[in-house]
C-alpha cells in the first residue's frame, strides 16, 4: 500500500502552486500594462513630432506661395525685362478723337 500524504502537506503544496501562479500572471499583466503604456506614449511622441513636421512645411509652402505671388506682379517682371534683356516698356498714350464735318 502506497504511503498517503497528509491532508495538510498537499494543501500546501496546492496552495504553493496557487501562489506562484498568481504571482507568475500578476507579472505578465503588469509587464503587459507597461509595455503597453509605453507603446501609447512612443506613438503620441511621433505624432507630436509628425505634427511639428506638417507645421514647417505647411510655413514653408506659404512663404513659397508668397514668393510667387511676388514673382507674378506686373512691376516685378518689368523690372527683369529690363535688367535681363533690356527691354523698354512704351509709356501709356492718350487717344484723342477730333469728330468734324464729314466730308
């Protein structure tokens, strides 16, 4: 006949099992928590950066848009035509219109 343990002794073998168990999966789900938190605060950081990129750029093309703009007005491209290729602009001219007898 095989030797029986003791009520007690496999009660605190269970319960040694038990506690490790919980211990073991207390710590995933703390190691999960962390490294989840961690996940969500390295996105949030390359967003911010992301938005910082879009912000300059978003500058940058205005200043570009405000260049042309600049580039486009008539005594700008006057200006050229005359120091790049010399060209004279006629001055604005009257019209005067005589009506007489026909005839």
């Amino acid at each position: 006949m095989p030797k029986e343990m003791p009520n007690g002794k496999k009660s605190s073998l269970g319960d040694i099992f038990f506690f490790f168990g919980v211990v073991v999966i207390s710590c995933l789900i703390v190691i999960f928590y962390i490294s989840l938190k961690n996940e969500c605060l390295t996105s949030q950081g390359e967003i911010y950066h992301l938005s910082n990129i879009h912000h300059t750029h978003s500058g940058r093309v205005k200043m570009l848009e405000s260049d042309m703009r600049s580039l486009m007005r008539r005594d700008f491209i006057e200006a050229e035509a005359r120091s790049r290729i010399g060209m004279t602009f006629p001055a604005p001219e009257s019209l005067v219109v005589f009506m007489g007898p026909e005839g």
